[in-house]
C-alpha cells in the first residue's frame, strides 16, 4: 500500500506518522524541501502543485491513495483536478471543506441546524473572542475585553471576523466519518490550549460522561449529516454550564487528535479513509472495550528553559524524526540533535489509565529538565479573568 501525502506541515506529519502505523509506504510532496515530516517519509518530491504541472503525475500516478494535508484552495482545486486525470482516489470531499474552512458559513449553518453555539455579538456581553473566518484552528484568534477595544478593532477590520462570547470551559474533539449517508463517530479527546489559544496537549479518554458524550456524537453527526459528508470532519466543542457548545468544524484530517485515538484504542483514522475512498464502503469501528490513557504534547527546548506550548512551535520545525522511548516518552517527533537548542517535540505518552498517563508525563518533563539543566518550565494557560 502506496499513499501520496500532499504538504509536509502539521497535517503532513499526522498523516504521515498514521501510514507507517498501517504499515504503508509514504511518498510526501511539498514545495519545501525543509517541511517537519519531510524527515518521516519514506521518499520525497520537492514540486509546488499548482505549478509543477509535469512532476506532480509522476508523484501521484503510483499511489492508492492521496491525502491533502493542507489548506490552500488553488493547490486543493488543482490536486483535485490531477488526481481525477490520474484516477488516483483523493481523500477530500471539496464541499464540505469549503463550509468548514469558513467560520463564517459554519456559524450558518450550525444556526440553521439549532446546533448551541457560543453567542455571536452583538447579543452577548463582553469578553468576546474574534476569529478570522477564512483561517482553521487557533491562527489569528483573540479574546477582547473592553468595549472600546472591541469597536476600534470592528472599525479597523470590518469583514472577514466571527465574534463571539468568551467561553471559559474543557474543550472536546471528536472525528466523524461519513460515506454514503452513513455516519460513524469515533473517540472524543480533551484539548488544552496555551496563552494564544493554540492547542498545546490532547488528553484520551475525553472524562466526559456517558451522556455528555453521547450528545456530543449525536451534535457531530446532526452536522455531517447536513453536510453530506464524504470523508472525514473534526468537531470541536466546549463545555459551559453544562452544555456543549460547538466552536468549529474541520472537513479534513485534522492533526494532533487522530494519533491519540489510535493511541488509546488502536483506531487508524487513514485505514478509515481508505475504505471510504477506495472501497466506497463506511469503516467497521472495532468495538474498544478499552481505552489506554494518551497524554500528548508539544514542548520546546531553550536555553534554561522547558515550554509547553501551541503547536504552532512544530510548524516551522527542522524535519522531524520518530524516536521511540524519548526521555521515557513512549515516542517523540522531534527535530532534536546534540548541541542544538532549541529544540522541540511532540511528546506520546500512554499508561493503563489517564492518571498513569500522566504520573508517566510529569517524570518525563522532569527528566529532560535534569538533563539539559533547565531551571524553569512555562505551561501558560488563557487568561480567563
């Protein structure tokens, strides 16, 4: 099994990380030849797809599968296009994507849809937070306290922004799946986010309780369904009061969240993809009786120093290389080498439960901290006053 993985940056590097866990050889394709997972793969073309018209077939032509694995419409319309001439199959359903990759449009439809979502402005009170509609995750994302603030930013950037209450809550990821109107959910994740909102750590199992969770899919498939989704889309909630409130849709692969559920139950979300998009059939979910504890996340190595931090700090990483038993660490993708600071890495830690997940994570941070003699270790967290 042969998959073309289509840009090398943090949706490249789960995509990649996933296909050699099902065992698959991976060819990555991106225009920098200098991209994280451009360490991980086992072979690599260096060609920009909206222009490399006579490269890019030679990449693709020998794959069974491709995955985009980034955001670029023109490069998306144009992968489209040559994966179609090729008869190459391409995870992407364009459709959905192009809604979820609009907060806007998303906010729309979760409104047509009765789906609870965070208030938009100007029906809530102050704090609120703004977000960039065209942008996915965390980039461009800020909390607003003050009125004033508030109408010279609306003044200086009057289109383009969502604007919504400020939520203070654990926020929860969960993956769907849909061919065919057919719609499967898989693990929820708990995200945690630093100072700028960027996701930092995702822990499995999710702690939600049974009903929580249930409505939680439930809210998940209400919105595949509406999208006639063909593919694979991330759903990202935050509980307040006791109500889950979505904050965003992705119709892609999303990064971080799919290699902890395979992680704590042995799920390959690309296997998944594989048989939506060339067998044409919905996935088979095993039935997990049980699910390990997976704490994952990103910490950058400086001078005195040890951050955990968004992980905005892995995009422009030096290629990243698989390390197994990192600093007690189950494995690590990292771009570390003797003598280099700084340094970062995503760190995968699992244990029986979440608790010894954890136990097992604080001795890790503890070892490299002894190690490179690092006297202070930052793990910022939003201002929520």
């Amino acid at each position: 099994m042969r998959v073309v993985i289509v840009g090398g940056k943090l949706q490249g590097v789960e995509a990649t990380y996933l296909a050699h866990k099902a065992g698959w050889e991976v060819i990555l394709v991106d225009r920098n030849s200098m991209v994280p997972a451009a360490g991980l793969c086992d072979a690599f073309y260096q060609l920009d797809v909206t222009s490399e018209a006579l490269d890019l077939p030679k990449a693709i032509k020998v794959a069974d599968l491709i995955i985009p694995a980034l955001e670029e419409p023109v490069a998306l319309e144009y992968l489209s296009e040559r994966a179609a001439r090729e008869s190459v199959p391409l995870a992407y359903d364009a459709t959905a994507y192009a809604i979820s990759s609009s907060k806007r449009e998303s906010a729309l439809l979760f409104a047509k849809l009765g789906v609870p979502i965070p208030t938009p402005w100007p029906k809530c009170a102050l704090p609120v937070v703004v977000k960039p509609s065209n942008s996915s995750g965390s980039r461009g994302v800020r909390r607003i306290n003050k009125m004033e603030e508030l109408t010279a930013f609306v003044t200086r950037e009057p289109n383009n922004w969502v604007i919504q209450e400020f939520l203070a809550g654990p926020s929860y990821s969960l993956e769907v799946i849909g061919v065919k109107d057919n719609f499967v959910s898989l693990q929820s994740t708990e995200i945690v986010v630093d100072s700028q909102y960027d996701c930092k750590r995702v822990l499995a199992p999710a702690g939600l309780s049974s009903t929580m969770n249930k409505k939680f899919k439930e809210i998940a498939i209400t919105i595949a369904d509406a999208l006639n989704l063909n593919g694979i889309m991330d759903v990202e909630v935050i509980s307040h009061k006791g109500t889950l409130k979505v904050l965003e849709i992705d119709a892609r692969l999303p990064s971080q969240t799919p290699t902890v559920v395979n992680q704590s139950t042995g799920i390959n979300m690309l296997e998944l993809l594989y048989d939506v998009f060339v067998k044409g059939v919905i996935p088979t979910i095993p039935d997990v009786k049980y699910e390990r504890g997976v704490v994952y996340e990103h910490i950058k190595v400086s001078p005195g120093i040890l951050e955990v931090s968004g992980e905005h700090i892995m995009a422009n990483a030096h290629p990243l290389k698989l390390c197994e038993h990192f600093f007690g660490a189950d494995e690590a993708l990292t771009d570390f080498a003797p003598g280099r600071l700084p340094w970062v890495a995503t760190l995968i830690i699992t244990g029986d439960s979440r608790v010894e997940a954890w136990n097992r994570r604080c001795l890790v941070i503890e070892d490299i901290r002894d190690y490179f003699g690092l006297s202070v270790c930052s793990d910022p967290i939003p201002n929520c006053s």
